[in-house]
C-alpha cells in the first residue's frame, strides 16, 4: 500500500459550526480566507488510485452514490476505500435526488466525511439530511456551459446558505462528470460562499481557473474527476479509473496557481 501521508484537513468550517462570525450581507466584496487551494479528487473506484490521490497530496476523496454513474460504488465498497485513507484526508459522498434514509444508511458505514447533493435538492432537503448525519455538506450548482451569466449564483447561494461550500459544475446531461467546462469569466465577481471549481478540469487548465475564480468567493477549492482519468486504446476516457500520472500534474498545476499572487 502507498505510503500515506497527513495532508490538512478541507476548509472551511461549516458555517452552521463556525458560531463566532455573522454572515456577510450579499454583495459585500469577497475576502480570501486562503491561497492554499483545496483538491478533491471524484469519482474513485480502485484502491491505487485512491493511494495515488493520497501521495500527491489531495485533501478530499469524492465517493460516487448515484447507481447509474459509471464511477458508482456501494455504501460498503466505499468504506472499504475509505479505510486507506490518513487522517485529514476527507472522504465525500456524492448524492443525486436520494432519499434521506439511505442517505444516512450510506453514512452508517463511513464514521466521518462530507455529503454532496448534486440533483434536485432543495435547501431544506440537503439540510435535513445533513442533520440526520451530523455531517456538513456541499451543493452543486449546475451552471450552463453557454452563458454563465444567466444563472443566478448570488441567489443560489443565498438560498442554500447552510452549505459547506456550493459548488461549481457544468450543466451536462444527466449529473456530474461530463468533463464540459463553463465561461468562468462570466460568474459574478463577489459571492458570499465558499466556492469549489467543478466541470471540465484538467492538468492544462486549473491554473487559469483558479486565477479567474479565487477572488470571486469566500475561498476557493477544485473538484476533478475526468480531467485525471485514463484514457483506453479507443481513445475514449475510462470511467471511474484514474491515471496517477495526471493526478500528479493536476496538483502540480494547483500548487503553481497558488504561488501566483491573488
């Protein structure tokens, strides 16, 4: 087995545990609460590449729930790769329309991680069941591919205010994992929320997305998971199975973004 390594555990703290501080009116202008950006690695299905993650140094493992993914793996499969993981290495399940009970059902077999709805959920939805977990939790906002500027993310995120962090993925047909990016540039310039960059991410392009998005939100964190995958000798990208070699340059390229000044 790799050899693992701590890494720091994912912020922020979720602002239902953070007490100390009153939310920021909207439209105040965003504060960055760190450069150091945040990786997760999605969508894993094989335990060497659950160690790659780990020694390249992600600090979240995204666990797909949503049985028509290709990338799905049982609640009891997840554990299983769950155990590899160190310490302040986070495991993250990600949920589409499911209902609360096995949502908890789910997490009765990992004692720690985040949830991710990334379907329909309304607030009350997601903040139900993360009560139900005691877990924080993210939501993904489906953002078109063509004009960003329609959706209206200062809403989104006054309404899902609860969230860890929303997140930011391309609208695709069915959920998640298109590999599609969006027009980064048209995303409002001050969002009062802690933001991940979903949708579309690769080792060549995370740089310029980071650079774009980091001064739009609370902070900034990335989210991968076709844009680290193996591709088969078809050329057509192998689903649920990541290449090491990307996700060494994937973090490389986060960690050359963050030495750019904000």
């Amino acid at each position: 087995m790799a050899a693992m390594t701590a890494h720091p555990a994912p912020d922020p703290v979720p602002r239902a545990q953070a007490g100390a501080s009153a939310p920021v009116p909207v439209g105040t202008p965003a504060r960055s609460l760190s450069t150091r950006t945040r990786i997760k690695i999605c969508g894993l299905t094989r335990e060497q590449d659950v160690d790659a993650a780990v020694d390249a140094g992600v600090d979240a493992i995204g666990f797909v729930m949503y049985e028509k993914s290709p990338r799905y793996v049982t609640p009891l499969r997840a554990a299983e790769l769950a155990r590899r993981l160190p310490p302040f290495v986070t495991p993250v399940l990600l949920f589409v329309n499911e209902k609360t009970a096995n949502i908890v059902a789910a997490c009765d077999h990992l004692p720690l991680g985040m949830l991710q709805f990334h379907g329909d959920e309304n607030p009350a939805q997601c903040e139900d069941a993360g009560r139900a977990c005691h877990r924080p939790w993210l939501r993904a906002a489906r953002i078109p591919v063509q004009g960003s500027s329609v959706f209206d993310l200062i809403k989104f995120a006054t309404d899902y205010s609860q969230a860890n962090a929303i997140l930011l993925d391309a609208h695709v047909d069915g959920f998640g994992g298109g590999g599609k990016t969006f027009n980064w540039s048209l995303l409002p310039p001050s969002v009062n929320a802690h933001l991940v960059l979903s949708g579309g991410l690769t080792p060549a392009n995370v740089t310029e997305g980071i650079l774009q998005v980091r001064p739009r939100g609370l902070s900034l964190a990335v989210d991968v998971s076709s844009g680290v995958e193996a591709v088969g000798p078809d050329g057509n990208v192998l689903k649920g199975i990541k290449d090491p070699k990307k996700i060494d340059q994937f973090v490389a390229a986060v960690r050359a973004a963050d030495r750019q000044p904000a």
